[in-house]
C-alpha cells in the first residue's frame, strides 16, 4: 500500500484527500437539509453521488445540492474546509485544468465506480444529470470525473450517440435565452462556461492525451454544429472578463476537428484565430510529429499493448513503463511480453530508436497539456544531436499503426459513433 493521496494548499498545509471526500460527501447524502456543505463522513464520494442519481430528483432537491455545495456554515477553526473554500473557487469554472502540472489530481476509486453500476451506465447517469438539470454541480461533477479517470471513461462519453447533440442543444438554448436580456452585467454565463468546458474536455484534450482518432470519429457528423453554437457562445460573451479566453479555446475546437472555414457559419475571430493555427501547423516536421508521439504515450494511463483495456483507474494503480525505452505504459510484465514480439507492430522494431530519440532530446516524464516545445526547438535539438530523420519519421509511423491497433482491438470502439 503506497503512501495516502494528498490535496495541498497554498499555504503549505495538506491533508489525505480520503478526509477532503468524507467532508465533501455528506451533502449529497442529505441534499435538503444540510447543515453545512462540508460535513465529516465516511460515505465514498462515487458511491453517494452515483446513489443520488439513480432515484428521480426533484427541482427543488437539484437546487438544495447546489446551495449546499457552494455556501455553507462550516466552522472557521476547521483547517482543511477552510483551505478547501479557498481551492474550490479556482476550480469552479475549469475542472479539467486540474489534471495538468505537477499537482495531478488522483484516479477515481476503481471498484466503488465500476462494480455497482459499470462504467458506460455510470457516465450515461452522470450525463443525464447534467443534461437533465443543467446546473453547475452536475455538470461540474461530470466533468470532473472524466478528467479523473481519464480514458477509461472517454471512450464511454463517445459511445453515447445522444451526448454531442445534446450538448449543443444546451448551448443554444441558453445563448437563447441570454440574447432576451439586453444588460451584459445582467447575465449569467455559468452554464455556457460549463458546456464549453466539456466541449474542451471531449475535443482537444482528450486529443492531446492521444484520443485522436476517437474524437474525430465522433465529432464527425457533430463538428459544424457544435462550432456554430460555439460561435454564437463567442457572440453573447462579447465584453465578458473571461471571453479572450473562450476565445482561444473555441479557436483551438475549430481547428483541431478540423472544421471548414465557411464565415457564413462561424464568427470571423474564431476563423481568423483558426487560420493562424492552421499557419503554425505548417512548420511541423518529422522530429516534432516524433517528439509528439512519444510524448503522448509517456502521458497516457492506458496500456499500450493491443487488445488490453486496462488503465490506469481500472486497476487502481499507474503502470511501468517498458523497461527499454522507458516511454510505453504497460499494465503487466505479460502485456508487455506479447506487445514485445506480436502484433503489426511489435515493440521491438522501435523501442531503442524511442529511447535514443528521448534521451537525445532530454524528453522528461511529467507535462502540462498546454506544454508542447515548437517544432523548430525540437529540429534544432535533433540536428544538433545527429538525429536522423528517417528515424524520426520511423517513430512517428510506428505510433500512428500501434494507435490504429489499440482501437481496433477495443470492443468499445466499435460502438464509437453509433447512433450517426
């Protein structure tokens, strides 16, 4: 058993995130009369919330859970729901920031989350919830367990056929409604920053973690509509603190699903912020499209041999990297064995051309999703070295077949799309 998870706070204090979960739980347990949003208890936090979706809430009960988690009365000699009060309000808005940097948040409890209910009835709960409701503790718990629990539970999100119109339609609907009222100051965005923060999570950074090609599978029939919601959103939020930011990340949406550039569907400043990404794409090279692909499966909680489901929070645990190239995640030393010597792609071909190109670069272990170093550094840094770039374009090529295998032999992405 390793040491206990910790959640730390500015003020150098920490404490067992087990005891942040007891005090956070107990409002889900008693959403009508809670005495203060963060009570001591020992209820999981999976089970319990799980548990209050599984009945019929009413609108009164949604909203009772709502005020219980962002007021409260706790006591102020209380350390730890001090701290949290103070931590909570930076992650109200971006939950899925939280798994970037060298603070990352711990993986969801696997056997609380997957042997009531299962994993695809458990997300499809967690989505009705917040399509049902559509208020910040609903969608601020789906989003944050996705992100926990990272591409186990993606792949779930992209089996439901009813998740990507849904979304758009709350989007639309609130614009709607926030286009009757003529004060900006008069507004309140909360909902529109929630759904663009799961558009986020769904599209680029579940891409940046390498879930490429499942994003693009979905998003395939779904892309226009979603960035013609997203545009209206740009619109609305025109003069908000927070709408440069939007901004960025709409920008980032259109290109990275790779939507047309029609301006008579979407806003001038998300095609002109598109353009300019699409400009930056054209300095990429065969070392940085390498340097990518290690990058991403150094990154990944998923096992990297074909055919394994497992990751990191079905089992509970991080895996062990290859013991060769120390780059590719394996669940056990069996996976690793048969992705070793099998397969259209088996390890062996590429394992000291990673290592190499890794050490070569002085690639490290731990990455911020945003932190990519530029194409031109990494050529520079590869020709500096002696890098060839027939291995370069080899390490790229390998990872993209072995991507093309880890979903094949996945049963569940068979069903990625269904429903178009």
């Amino acid at each position: 058993m390793g040491p206990p998870r910790l959640i730390r706070f500015p003020n150098g204090t920490s404490f067992a995130l087990d005891a942040a979960i007891d005090l956070f739980v107990e409002s889900l347990s008693d959403p009508i009369r809670p005495s203060h949003c963060l009570r001591a208890s020992r209820h999981d936090l999976l089970k319990t919330s799980l548990t209050f979706l599984t009945a019929p809430r009413s609108q009164d009960e949604v909203h009772a859970l709502q005020s219980a988690m962002e007021t409260c009365s706790c006591p102020k000699d209380n350390p730890l729901s001090n701290g949290l009060h103070k931590y909570c309000p930076s992650i109200k808005h971006r939950p899925g920031r939280r798994s970037a940097g060298k603070h990352r948040c711990g993986q969801v409890t696997p056997n609380e989350f997957y042997s009531t209910f299962g994993a695809e009835t458990a997300v499809k709960m967690l989505w009705q919830w917040a399509y049902m409701y559509q208020l910040q503790p609903s969608f601020l718990l789906f989003s944050s367990v996705i992100v926990m629990a990272g591409t186990t539970l993606s792949v779930m999100i992209f089996i439901m056929p009813s998740f990507a119109p849904q979304l758009i339609e709350i989007i639309n609907k609130d614009v709607d409604s926030l286009e009757k009222i003529g004060s900006l100051a008069d507004r309140d965005f909360t909902v529109l920053q929630q759904a663009e923060t799961i558009a986020l999570i769904t599209t680029t950074e579940m891409i940046a973690k390498g879930e490429g090609r499942r994003v693009n599978t979905y998003w395939q029939n779904h892309k226009e509509a979603l960035l013609q919601a997203l545009s209206r959103v740009v619109s609305i939020t025109t003069g908000a603190p927070f709408h440069e930011e939007l901004l960025k990340r709409v920008c980032i949406i259109h290109d990275a699903l790779s939507v047309p550039h029609d301006p008579a569907k979407y806003h001038p400043l998300i095609l002109e912020g598109s353009r300019a990404l699409r400009e930056e794409h054209k300095k990429e090279n065969d070392f940085w499209r390498a340097y990518r692909a290690i990058r991403q499966a150094t990154v990944s909680d998923r096992c990297y041999s074909p055919g394994c489901l497992e990751t990191f929070t079905s089992m509970g645990r991080k895996f062990q990297f290859c013991s060769g190239c120390v780059r590719v995640p394996y669940c056990s030393r069996q996976c690793q064995r048969q992705a070793w010597k099998t397969g259209q792609a088996p390890h062996r071909i590429i394992c000291q051309m990673v290592k190499s190109f890794s050490d070569w670069i002085e690639l490290q272990y731990k990455f911020k999703i945003e932190d990519y170093l530029e194409p031109d550094v990494v050529e520079r840094m590869c020709r500096e070295k002696g890098v060839e770039e027939n291995d370069a374009y080899a390490i790229d090529r390998y990872f993209d077949v072995l991507d093309k295998l880890l979903i094949i032999k996945n049963p569940y992405d068979s069903r990625v799309g269904e429903g178009h």
